[in-house]
C-alpha cells in the first residue's frame, strides 16, 4: 500500500469515527426523555440484531459447501 493510499484510508477512518462520534452525542443531546432515548436505542439494538441475523443466513446460503463439510468433520 503507498503512502497516498494509507493517507487516504486513515483520512476515511478518521471521517467515519467523527461520524459516528457525532451521531451519538446527537442522540444524547437531543431534547427527548431518558425513557424514550433508551426505547429508541432499545428498537435500534433489536433491528440490528436482526438484520445481522439475516445477513448471517444469506451468507450461509451462498457457502453450502462449508457447512457440508464442518458437518462431515464433525462426524468424524
């Protein structure tokens, strides 16, 4: 990897966790009630919890060869 590209990456990194940094002291200023942030962080775990689930089962989808053969080795 070249310089620029190491600049360029650590500069998106850097983008990114400001983002996130942002969004989140967004979250804890905003002007709702403690119960309703917590709900709201609540619903945001539960639907990423979710979709990463049905992330999980897409891919495993698309690898049927692994499983066959943990499977093979688990039998062994």
């Amino acid at each position: 990897m070249s310089q620029e590209e190491k600049k360029g990456s650590s500069a998106l990194a850097y983008m990114a966790g400001g983002f996130a940094l942002g969004a989140i002291c967004g979250l804890l200023l905003a002007p709702k009630k403690g119960t309703e942030l917590m709900a709201d962080i609540g619903d945001w775990g539960r639907d990423t919890k979710k979709k990463s689930q049905d992330l999980l089962a897409r891919a495993k989808e698309y690898m049927p060869h692994r499983e066959k053969r943990e499977a093979v080795e688990t039998e062994s």
